[in-house]
C-alpha cells in the first residue's frame, strides 16, 4: 500500500481517488475479518483532518473514525469506513451505482442453492439491462428454479445487466423461449399486470410461469391470452399518485408473496 507520505505528494485529484480506494480495500478486508493496520489508519486520518483541500464533511468523518476506531466491534468499524469513502465520493461528485456498493457476499456456508421446482419467471419485451440484471438478482436470492426471455427481451450477458445482477446471471439457469414454445408448455401461467386480482389475495400456483410485462407496453397480447386462459392477471395495490412500479421491484414483490404460498 502506497505510504501516506508518497500520498501527499499526489495531486488532490489523484490523491483522494486514492484514498477513496485504500478506503474501499479497507471495507472488503473487515468483511473478511482483517482489520486495517491501526498505525497507518490513524496517520492517514490524522492528514486527512488538516488536509485544506477536503470539504468539511469529509473532515468530519475522518475525525470520527479516528475517535471511534474500535478494534472490537468490526462492523461498526467498516460503518465508519463506508461513511468516509461516500463523504470522499460526494466532494468528488461520483454518482455511485448499486454494483458500486460493497456488499456482505453470498452465503458461502450453503453447500447447493436451494431453488423451488417449477416455479419460473417468463421475461416479456423487458428492454433495460438493468431491469433484467435486477431480476436476476432477486429470483436467484428468492428461489426461482428458472428465467425465460422472449426474443425482444435485454440480452443478460450486456454488462450493466451482468453487472446490476451481482453475478446471477452466470448462476440461474435461463433461455431464450418465443411465445408458441412457451405456450407448448402446457403449464399454470399467470401475469402480473394492471386489472388484475390483488397479489394479497391471488391463489399463486405451486408450479407455474409468471409473466411480467414490459416497462412501456406492458404484458403482450399473445402472454395475455396465456394467462387469461390459465391462472389469470395479478395485480399490486397501489395508493400514490403513480400507477405503476419499476418492473424489478414489482417482481421483488409478487416473487415474496409467491414464495410465502409454498
């Protein structure tokens, strides 16, 4: 790791990406149980307090987690960590991205992950690579045993989708199926979609196909007559003034209540 000394001779530029980084390194050891060498921590904070080219608020938080450093309580260590580097990434004015984020990781005690047979989700005309990395984020977390994409749906192997869905898409088994193929299915489908019957009280199958539509169109005509034909349309309450949800974050919603019924 480069010296605070050699630091402070960068430009500021340059030097509080740096530290941004040394922050983010920090961040990823203490998940790992490693805590950062305290002797280099409190010099690096110590220059940061008298450091006239950082705001306020950056100065701020480097005071208190040199004040606050607990080697015993590591969690709440990185908390001090994490609120500096978002300080140092504001004054730097860097919009910050879910994939930016350093998370716990994944369940690495779990020896298989455990899936709901038969439950699978039907991609209709979802055109942002974001909302299909999202999607698979959440239906590889909550169980889904398969995806489905229609032609015309975002290509999950486009980085912001391989991005957005934390590594999933390499992880959840899923195709590229037209409508006539997923009608030759021959199984329980339903859609989520405006008009339907509330999710808080729709019969959810124990096998089965959920559609979701597209951001702008909605579910298709040709899924439509799918579901209309087969376990109907589900629908989620709203109450605010906008009569729609995030595609993603509606499927979070029914994919919860899907699996509570099982």
């Amino acid at each position: 790791m480069i010296s605070v000394r050699k630091l402070y001779t960068l430009r500021t530029g340059t030097r509080l990406r740096k530290i941004v980084r040394i922050l983010e390194e920090w961040e990823r050891e203490i998940l790992e149980g490693v805590l950062p060498d305290s002797t280099y921590l409190q010099d690096l904070l110590g220059n940061m307090r008298n450091d006239s080219d950082l705001s306020e608020s950056v100065k701020l938080r480097s005071r208190e987690l040199s004040v606050r450093w607990n080697p015993l309580d590591a969690a709440f260590c990185r908390r001090l960590v994490n609120s500096l580097r978002h300080a140092l990434l504001a004054q730097l004015e860097v919009a910050t991205a879910d994939w930016d984020f350093i998370h716990p990781g994944d369940q690495t005690g779990l020896q298989e992950r455990f899936s709901f047979p038969g439950i699978a989700v039907y991609l209709d005309e979802i055109r942002s690579p974001f909302n299909v990395g999202s999607i698979f984020r959440t239906a590889e977390s909550m169980g889904a045993a398969e995806l489905l994409l229609s032609p015309g749906t975002a290509d999950p192997l486009h980085p912001r989708a391989r991005r957005t869905s934390m590594g999933c898409v390499g992880r959840l088994p899923w195709k590229r199926m037209d409508y006539q193929s997923l009608e030759d299915l021959n199984c329980d489908i339903f859609a989520l979609e405006l008009g339907g019957e509330s999710v808080n009280s729709f019969s959810f199958p124990r096998k089965g196909i959920l559609v979701l539509g597209s951001e702008e169109v909605g579910v298709s005509p040709e899924c439509l007559k799918l579901a209309d034909n087969s376990r109907g349309r589900a629908s989620i309450p709203l109450y605010g003034w906008k009569g729609s949800l995030n595609v993603s974050v509606a499927y979070g919603i029914v994919m919860n209540l899907w699996t509570l019924s099982l």
